[in-house]
C-alpha cells in the first residue's frame, strides 16, 4: 500500500480511542471503585448481572434517541411509544389470542407506525420534531392506556423465553442492544447514509443545495427511532410477562440523559452511539450503586441530575481544549 | 475602520450640515454601510473622530447616538413582526407610568406619526408582520420622523416604496430640512438624489472621491467618479471559443426578483453576471438550480430541446449542475466538520460502494483536490472554521470540481477573499472554461467580471437590462445598465 500523504487524515490510533472515550470509562471506573469500596456487595457477580439484565431495554431507545439527536432532531415519544407498543403485543396475547410471533410482529409495527408519523408529519408541514412527537407522547400514552383499558395484560410464561435466553451467560436482550449499538455506530461512521446523517445535523441547508436531499434520511432515523423502541417494549413485556400501560414513563429523558452524558449535542452534528453506551452505564452503576448504599429514591434523582450537568460542563471543555466549536 | 480582515473604510471626512440632505452613493462595497452604521453606532471606528454639534462625538451603542439624536433606518428592517406597529415605532421609550404603558398616549403618538408618511388609514394596533413590505418601510421611516433627531440616516428608503409613497416621502423629508435637520440619504437611484438632495459624496474602496453640490455633477460625472479606477493590475482573459450551449435560460420568473430571465451559457465560456445588490442575481440562480422554485420559464441543459425537470438541488446536481452559494458559512459548509467531509460530501455516492464508506476511500480524492487548489491546511481532519475565506472557498469549490459538474454558477466567489488567494480562484475558472465547461459567474466587483468574463450579463431590478461581449464594455456602461431599472420610479416595483 503507498505511503499515507503527509496531509491524509491520520487513521485512528490507540490514542485516539483514549482521547474519545478515556473520559467516560475512566468516570466509569471511578463509579464501580467508589461503590464498591463504600458497601459490601456492590463487586459482585449477581449486581453486576443485574445491571446487564436492566440495561437493554433503556439503551435501544438511547440509541434511536442519539441517532435522532445527531440529525438535529429530538424524539420525546420514545417513552409513550414503548408503552404503546407492549400494550399491543400484551392485548393481541391475552385479549386476541393471537400467537407468539404474530404479537411481536404486531409490536414492532406499532413501532415503525410512530416513527413514521413522527416523520412524515414533521417534514410534510416543516414543524419541529419537538412538537411533534410532543402530540405522540400524549397520542402513544393515550393508545396505550385505551387497548389495555388501563389494565396490566399478564400474559403468563409464554414470552418468557425472549428475555429469558441466555448466550455466554448474558442474557438475549444484552446481546441484541449491543448489536444495536454496534450496527448504529457502524451506519454512522462507515456508510453514506451516516455521513448525511452528521451532515445534515451540522448544516441541513448546505447538504440539501450540495444535491441531497436530507427528507429521506430524516425520515428513516425517526422509523428507526420507533423500531428500536418496540424492540425494547418487546424486551420488557417479555422480561416482566405483562403490558404495562404506564411502561416506559419517563425514558425520553433517560434517553437524553444518556446520549449527552456521551457527547452527543443536542445541537446536532455530533454523537457516538459508542458513547452513549456507556452513559447507560455511568446512569445505571449510579442508580446500582446508590441503591446499594441504601439511598432513597429522591437523593438518586438528585444525584443522577448533577451528575448529567456535571458530564455536559466537562464535555464542554473538553471540546474546547481540542479545538472544535460547536455548531450552535 | 476595520472589518473582519478587510478594511472596509479608509480615513473618510464628510461633513453634514443641518438644514441639508447629503446623498451618499458608491458601489456594493464602497462602504455606504459602514460608514453610516458608524455614525449610527452599530459599528465602532479603529479610528478618526466624530463630532455633532461642534462637540466630540463617540457612541459605543445605537442607544447613545439615538440619545444624541442620531437616528437611522435601516435597509434591512429592524422592525419586530409580532409587536403592533404602534410599539415598534416608540419601542425604545413607550410612554408609561411606571411601567404600564400608556396605551390611548401611545396610539395619538402612532397615529400622528404615521401620517407624517401617509400612512393615515393604518390602524396603530396592526401587528407590523401583517404589512407589505413597501407598508414596514414607510412605518420605519415614520420612526424616524417622529423622534427629534438632528441627524436622519436613511439606507435606500425607496428600494421597496411605489411612486406616490416615494413623492409623500420627498415632502416629508424636505420639511425635516427645512426645520433643520441634517439628512444622509444612502441610495443608488440617481435620478432620486439629484431631485433631492443638495449634496453628493462618492465613495468607492472605502475612500472619499468627492464631494460636490448636486447641481455641479452630470449624471456622467457620478458613473465615473463611482467606477473610475486603473484596471491595468488584472490580467486580461486570453481568447476563447466557445462550444455549444450548455444552459439556456427561457422567461425564468420568481416573484418581483427575477422577471422573465432568459440567457444562454456555452460550454467553454465564462458569462459574468453583474447588478446591484438587490437586482436578482442571487435569485436567479437559486430558481436556475431549484433551490426556490420558479413560476414561470424554462432551463434547458447541454443543448437539449427539452425542459430540464429541477425541481431541488439534487435534481440540478443529478443533471450536472453546480452552485457555489454566496453565503458560504450559512449554506456552503458544514463548519465544524473536517475539511475532507466538505469536499466529498457531493460525491459520496461515487466514492462509495453499497452505501458502504471506507474512509480510506476518501483520501485519494481529496489529496488530489488539496493539492490541486493548494488548500494551506495542516491535514484534511482539520475542521473548515479553522481556514481562512480563501481556503474556505477552495473547499467548496473542490466539492463540486470532485463532483464533475459540467456548468458551474458562482455567487460572488471572491467576497471576503484576500487578494492572493483570488487570483488563485481566477485561474481555476479560466482552467474550468478551457476545460469545457459552462461558467455562470455572479459578482458584485465589476473590475473582477471585466477581467474574468466573455460575456457580462447586467440585471437590474430582476430583469436582464444589458448583455456585452468583450471590447463592448467599459465599466461607465456596465454601471449605466445597472442603474437603469432604477431609473425611472413609474416603474418602482411594489
């Protein structure tokens, strides 16, 4: 192979990869000293398997929720959404008696039904995705709560087997969400369809007069943004063998938290679905970890908020020292 | 005073007089605008002094001159659309008491002002964002009436303004004259200013050519004194001959800005596009690529007898077209992003294979690109905000050359460009059209079209008022073409 030109983009290093995502896992692995020198049975196999049992659900819609973040755009239906689309699986289950595959099929479409809304409406009439999917949380949470007639569907044993599977003793869900994390951060970084994604979130109006149009990609992260949060509906109505009108309150905001602990501007133009992994992490050790020191619900809302403000601050100067201003 | 890296003015005295209106001409880019904005106090000076009233004069804010009674109103209206027009005429000092405006004061205010400009019929309550344009312009300057100013600056007032509002304005300004006010008239309708004014300045680069007595200078007089400059430092186009059409121009119609354009571009031609700010040109060339739609006319391409479908850029770009927008930070580049992101944006369908990026794949290309323009850069990771205007430029301009568009439209594609690095970008359109490709050049700098172009286009006032080969023009007559939509106000637009 020739000689790299002097002026060629350097390939990256492992320094590189240090100076990415150093930050994170070392205030990763700073939480999991913290906690286990403080109480006893944080380091532990069973917590640790536990984390990675309630993960999956909340970093598939992280992920879609990146995704959608990085084009400039924001989705606050994810949560509603996912109570919608495991309402569905759970009243075809019980109520219909429709079969296993046939359930989850009608889950996921539910899914991808939402994100096209979200989509079409916002680029159809040029309104901002805040509003929205505003109407969707109200819209999705108001669907759920009308199939269910407000009730939890217990299904029973019958999708126990989607969360219960196990591969190398992680569970099913585990490896699905890291396939989601490893495909999403493959499309961002090494296909046409993820460099028109930062393109269009760095400067819409330059991409659609370089000749492409950005409606499609928009349109197609808002589906994904829906697919990938019926998967998690699906995880969790299988993890918990019920639908829960209420699931998934609050999970936009989760989602956000995650996404900016990693680095991803809510500006657009900028995000690693790498990085937002572990701001699923850093949330949940917290959440694991504060539990463990027997703290109550409320300081670990507290906490949790300083520290999304704190990851931000630092993401800032960090950004900074390098150089890179951001595309406000 | 400096501006960005350009100094705009240099060491300029003027002079105004209470009791007289002073017009203030000179080519885009003389510095009308700054200067006015100076004594207006948007801009500070890096140097020289101000005095008003015989007293030393220095606002750090448009606040401080509007206390001093400077006022100014503004090309551009800064006028707030939701507020009702009564607002936005005394939104600095809305009567109150304690707060709590006083609203029956505001509106005999309002009202009385507005018909100092003939607005009579207004209701003072409308909010401002359901007037005309011509409407916001008249409640500007209304604003500017109303308050007790000993200086009036006004940035071509009449640009949108039909002719009874035009004559109602005249009235008006010359009764403020004749109480004593000093008015700076900013405009490029001639035949305005000599009704008008008492006095012209002319500038051009940022210097004072002159000042005269209106009655002294010839409309031929002004036209020189504004253009008139050595063109012996440009080198001349060497000769050429041009291939077949490469785009053709029928009727092209976008609202009051582009009025049934027609023209043709070969392919080994450069075509220049000379006018005024404010005559088309922009607009037709986002209407050519489909990046506003058309309402009328046609774009046929590569001599084609059929209608070209544009219906969006990225039909335009499909069908081999390239445009190199005026505003590059807003619409060109994606700032933050490395230099190689920008230069292959346009062809990452090309690059790619199955959708799938190697960035490896990328290097080639833009080293090419890099080295050709001779980018200065430390590597192509470095992000575009970091580059100069030159630099920035060549950026796009690799975008669409690695596209291999085969008719090129550039909005003023040396604005903001230090002088070495224009000379660079001069070689590659005169490369480009030796090339065989179609150049459609927009440019403000007529001594840069003059040296640059085949043939020059003049718009002005969204029509195509002139077309010269080379050896026909000269910059008297060029300038002549650019004016003369505005020359006679029957005709103002409304």
């Amino acid at each position: 192979m020739a000689k790299q030109s002097e002026t060629a983009i350097p390939r990256p290093t492992w320094a590189r990869w240090a100076g990415e995502y150093g930050g994170l896992i070392g205030a990763l692995v700073a939480l999991i000293v913290i906690f286990s020198l403080r109480t006893e049975h944080f380091l532990s196999h069973t917590n640790f398997l536990a984390i990675a049992n309630q993960i999956p659900s909340i970093l598939l819609v992280a992920v879609g929720m990146t995704c959608v973040l990085i084009i400039a755009e924001i989705d606050l239906s994810v949560g509603s959404v996912l109570g919608l689309c495991g309402a569905v699986v759970g009243v075809a289950m019980t109520q219909w008696d429709w079969s296993l595959p046939m359930a989850v099929t009608a889950g996921l479409l539910a899914g991808v039904i939402c994100g096209l809304f979200n989509g079409l409406v916002s680029l159809a009439w040029r309104l901002p995705s805040f509003i929205v999917t505003l109407g969707m949380l109200e819209m999705a949470r108001g669907g759920a709560h009308a199939l269910t007639r407000s009730q939890t569907q217990y299904i029973g044993s019958s999708i126990e087997g989607i969360a219960g599977a196990t591969f190398l003793g992680l569970s099913l869900p585990f490896w699905l969400a890291m396939g989601a994390v490893v495909v999403a951060q493959l499309v961002l970084t090494r296909t046409v369809f993820g460099r028109y994604m930062i393109a269009i979130g760095t400067n819409q109006e330059a991409v659609r007069l370089s000749g492409i149009d950005p409606r499609p990609v928009k349109l197609a992260v808002f589906v994904a943004s829906g697919l990938l949060v019926a998967l998690a509906a699906i995880i969790d109505t299988s993890r918990f063998q019920s639908a829960n009108p209420n699931a998934g309150v609050g999970f936009e905001l989760q989602a956000i938290a995650a996404a900016v602990i990693g680095g991803t501007s809510l500006m657009g133009g900028r995000g690693s679905l790498v990085s937002t992994f572990f701001g699923v992490l850093i949330i949940a050790v917290l959440n694991a970890g504060l539990s463990a020191e027997g703290a109550r619900d409320e300081m670990k809302r507290l906490v949790t908020g300083a520290v999304i403000v704190l990851a931000v601050i630092f993401d800032q100067y960090r950004h900074r020292a390098s150089g890179v201003q951001r595309s406000a | 005073m400096d501006f960005g890296a350009v100094r705009v003015l240099h060491g300029v005295d003027l002079e105004l007089n209470r009791g007289q209106i002073h017009a203030l001409i000179g080519e885009n880019g003389a510095g009308k605008s700054t200067l006015s904005r100076i004594l207006a106090g948007f801009l500070t000076p890096t140097g020289g002094m101000m005095f008003l009233n015989g007293a030393p004069y220095n606002p750090r804010r448009k606040r401080d001159a509007e206390q001093h009674g400077v006022h100014m109103v503004l090309q551009e209206l800064n006028l707030i659309g939701t507020l009702s027009v009564a607002e936005n005429l005394f939104l600095e000092d809305l009567p109150n008491i304690g707060g709590w405006v006083r609203r029956q004061e505001l509106k005999r205010m309002a009202t009385a002002a507005l018909a100092r400009v003939g607005l009579n019929d207004l209701d003072p309550w409308t909010p401002v964002s359901k007037l005309g344009i011509g409407q916001k312009q008249l409640v500007g300057i209304a604003a500017g009436l109303a308050r007790q100013c000993s200086l009036l600056i006004l940035d071509e007032p009449t640009a949108p303004l039909t002719a009874p509002e035009i004559e109602r304005l005249f009235v008006q300004l010359n009764q403020l004259k004749k109480e004593g006010t000093a008015i700076l008239y900013i405009s490029h309708r001639l035949e305005e200013i000599r009704r008008l004014a008492d006095c012209i300045t002319i500038l051009r680069d940022g210097r004072r050519v002159g000042t005269w007595p209106v009655s002294e200078l010839s409309m031929d007089d002004i036209i020189r004194n504004m253009v008139g400059r050595d063109l012996t430092d440009l080198p001349q186009r060497n000769t050429y001959s041009p291939g077949n059409v490469a785009l053709k121009v029928e009727g092209l119609t976008r609202g009051t800005a582009v009025q049934g354009v027609s023209f043709e571009v070969r392919a080994g031609e450069i075509v220049g596009m000379a006018g005024l700010v404010g005559s088309g040109r922009t607009e037709t060339l986002r209407a050519i690529f489909g990046a506003d739609q058309p309402e009328a006319g046609h774009v046929y391409l590569h001599g084609s007898l059929k209608p070209a479908k544009i219906e969006s850029p990225a039909d335009a770009v499909q069908q081999g077209l390239a445009l190199l927008t005026e505003d590059r930070k807003e619409q060109g580049l994606l700032l933050p992003l490395p230099i190689q992101h920008n230069m292959t944006l346009a062809s990452l369908g090309r690059i790619a294979r199955h959708g799938w990026l190697q960035p490896v794949w990328e290097d080639a290309p833009t080293q090419k690109w890099l080295k050709a323009l001779q980018v200065r850069c430390r590597n192509a990771a470095q992000p575009v905000n970091e580059l100069s205007g030159g630099n920035q430029q060549k950026v796009v301009l690799a975008r669409w050359l690695m596209r291999d568009c085969h008719v090129l439209m550039f909005d003023e594609p040396t604005r903001g460009i230090d002088i070495g690095a224009r000379f660079e970008i001069y070689q590659w359109l005169q490369q480009l059209a030796a090339q065989g490709k179609a150049l459609l050049v927009v440019s403000s700098d007529l001594r840069e079209l003059m040296m640059l172009a085949d043939r020059i286009l003049v718009m002005s006032a969204g029509r195509i008022a002139g077309e010269f080969v080379r050896g026909q023009w000269t910059e008297d007559v060029l300038m002549s073409a650019a004016l003369s939509g505005y020359l006679n106000t029957d005709t103002t637009r409304q």
